[in-house]
C-alpha cells in the first residue's frame, strides 16, 4: 500500500503525519522496496518501472531518515510462519482457477510473491502478542483475510484516505476519490467489492451519526 501512497507525495506526507512513529514495514517489504530502488532509472523503463521505481526511492528516503521503522519477525512466530504462508498460498491458488489459470505451488517466484505479506501478519501478531495494537496495511484482498484470520485488524488505501480525510475537514472527498483512482491504476488495485463506488466513500460521517473512520 506504501507504493500507492508515494504515488502522490502528498498524501504520503499526510499519512506519514498522522500515524507518526508508529508506522512500520518488515524487513521483507524493506526488501522488496529496496530492490526495486536499486534498479538504475536508465534501465527502468524496458522493466515498466519507471513509476514504481519513483516511488521506491521515495519510500527508501523515509527509511533511511527512520520517519519509517523496520521490523523483523520474532523467533517465537517461527510457528505461525508456515500457517500464514499456507493460507495465501491457498487463497493465490484459489484466484488462479477462478481466472482460468496456470498455478504451481513449487513455482519459487509465486513462494516469494507473498513474503512481503506474510512477514507483516507475523510482526503484527509479535506487536499483538506483547500487549500492543497492531495493523495491517495492504490493498491485497487475500492478505486482508489472512491478516484477520490471525486477530490483525487489516485496512487499504480506501480506509486510509478516509482516516485522512476525517482528520483533515478542508480536504474534498471528490479530490480524494481522484487521487484514489490515480494511486491504483497502475499497481496496488483494490478488489473490487471494496473499490469505491463514488466520492462518498471518503466522507466523515460524524456529523450525521456516527464514522466508524474516527470514532467520533
């Protein structure tokens, strides 16, 4: 989800902002961004990264500068490792037939698709564990599901604009339905039963009730 929000800077900085210290990635993600930054910008764009590797050098910069912690899984959730993997496993196979195609379990670059994921359900839970809150930040439907399976509240960007969009009363709702639909038209889609229908989505329902966004 990281990847969507560097998209616009804007809201990065914002989400950034508001969440402050507590915003982590496990050391997996940190990979996955780092090694996409590394690739040099003259090659990005025979490899179709040329968007993504922007905001990889975005995300690397708020690492570095430690506005972004990393985490890595402890021993302890050694256990659960092989749960969590199993079940998004499952669930890629799953969406595999239902698209009509080929899928490998033994397939190396499907075992790593998910690691990312994985890792982040298994701090999450370490957090939980010693008494902590914990939330899991992905616009990947199956790890939303997996990430709940274990007790880890999950959110995606739709939630987050959302949660921005209640701390901030100045900000459009149809402005952030546009940057919404920006950040996930190349990469980071949401499934398309939590897509957004229109800019009501982003809405703080405060004032007429309750939001459920701010507990307000």
């Amino acid at each position: 989800m990281l990847y969507t929000l560097a998209h616009r800077p804007k809201y990065l900085e914002m989400f950034l902002e508001f969440y402050g210290e507590t915003v982590a990635v496990a050391t997996a993600v940190e990979d996955e961004i780092r090694k996409i930054a590394r690739v040099p910008q003259v090659t990005r764009a025979h490899q179709n990264l040329v968007l993504m590797g922007v905001c990889a050098d975005r995300l690397v910069a708020k690492i570095d500068d430690k506005t972004i912690t990393v985490l890595e899984p402890s021993e302890d959730s050694a256990d659960l490792e092989s749960t969590v993997q199993q079940q998004l496993r499952e669930l890629d196979r799953a969406t595999a037939e239902r698209r009509g195609t080929a899928w490998r379990p033994v397939d190396a670059d499907r075992a790593k698709r998910h690691h990312g994921e994985m890792e982040s359900i298994l701090v999450a839970t370490d957090i939980i564990k010693a008494g902590g809150t914990a939330i899991v930040l992905t616009n990947d439907g199956g790890a939303s599901l997996v990430a709940w399976r274990q007790g880890v509240s999950a959110r995606n960007l739709r939630d987050i604009l959302a949660e921005l969009a209640c701390a901030n009363p100045d900000m459009k709702e149809e402005d952030l339905l546009t940057a919404f639909n920006e950040m996930t038209v190349h990469f980071g889609t949401l499934p398309a039963d939590v897509r957004p229908a229109d800019s009501s989505a982003f809405r703080c329902r405060a004032l007429a009730g309750a939001c459920h966004f701010c507990d307000r």
